[in-house]
C-alpha cells in the first residue's frame, strides 16, 4: 500500500511513457559539458571542437554556452588557450542542473503560472490528476538529480570510449 498522498507506486520506467522527450538544447547542453568533463577534464575547451566532436551545430552550442554561463555551470576563458570550462568538479553538476538551466523547471502538468490563470475555472474533477502529475514531475526531476556529468563520463569508460592521446604504444626494438 502507497505512503498517504503518494499516489504512484511503479518505477519511472513503468510510469513514464517512451514519447517524452528532453530538447535539442538541454541534451545538447549535457553532450557538451560531458565533452569538457571527458576529453579536457572540465579545463577550458574550445567550442569548435566540442561542436565537431559532438555533432552540435557551433552557433546553437555558443547559445546554450551563454545560458549555462548565466547559471553557474561553467566559465569561460578568451585567447589561443581559452574556451568553456566546468564551473564545478563533475561530480556536482547534476543533469538536472543542466535541464534546469536550460529549460526552467521540470513540469509535466501544467506550469504554475498557467494553471493560476485559469484558477476561477479549474474543477474539482482536475484536482486529482494535477496531483499525479506533480508527483510525477517530482519523480522525473529526481531521476535527473540522480545523475552527474562524472556518472555520463563513467558510462563513456564502461562503453569503452578512448580520449584522444590515451592509447600508448611501447616500441620494443
């Protein structure tokens, strides 16, 4: 028997349809600040080759760098030697973080700002699903949290992807 006032029960992979689908930009966001994390180890990094490396259009990428400089997650430095870096260890930034950023809270009912609009107008009949979708949202925001960019560069290790120059070979004459 659920908790009171916990009305879902099943895991998010049973709850939450395979049609909900995070943007262009906050996955692109994630891609990129994994790329700093993975290839450059959070230092500076320059937007062309994260854009190459990741298939992320440089102008959209240059975009998404501006909100998540705004936000904290990570700084920039200009030169021959500059580019975007963590503004935080990898372990501290959160996917939810980044989604936060990016696109505001995470809602699957309606927003606040909405729904107090039509307040006057809302019957008792949409209580209870405006219930479940708050909960809901509060489950999905939470598996975002659950997540670092050091847990996506881990993953990239499990998978058996290579940073460029970590291969050595040894030359025996």
């Amino acid at each position: 028997m659920a908790a009171p006032g916990v009305f879902l029960t099943k895991t998010m992979r049973e709850c939450i349809p395979p049609t909900v689908k995070l943007s262009n930009k906050g996955r692109y966001a994630v891609r990129a600040l994994f790329d700093i994390a993975f290839y450059n180890e959070g230092g500076p990094t320059q937007v062309k080759d994260i854009a190459e490396r990741q298939a992320i259009p440089p102008r959209f990428l240059e975009q998404i760098f501006q909100d998540l400089k705004r936000s904290g997650l990570v700084g920039s430095k200009r030169g021959p030697q500059g580019g975007y870096s963590l503004a935080r260890r990898p372990n501290e930034i959160r996917l939810g973080d980044v989604v936060r950023a990016l696109e505001g809270p995470i809602v699957l009912g309606e927003r606040a700002e909405a729904g107090a609009k039509r307040a006057r107008g809302v019957t008792e009949t949409r209580r209870p699903t405006e219930a479940v979708f708050r909960e809901l949202s509060t489950r999905v925001e939470a598996c975002f949290d659950a997540v670092t960019i050091a847990d996506v560069c881990s993953r990239a290790e499990q998978l058996g992807l290579r940073k460029p120059g970590a291969q050595r070979y040894v030359y025996v004459i």
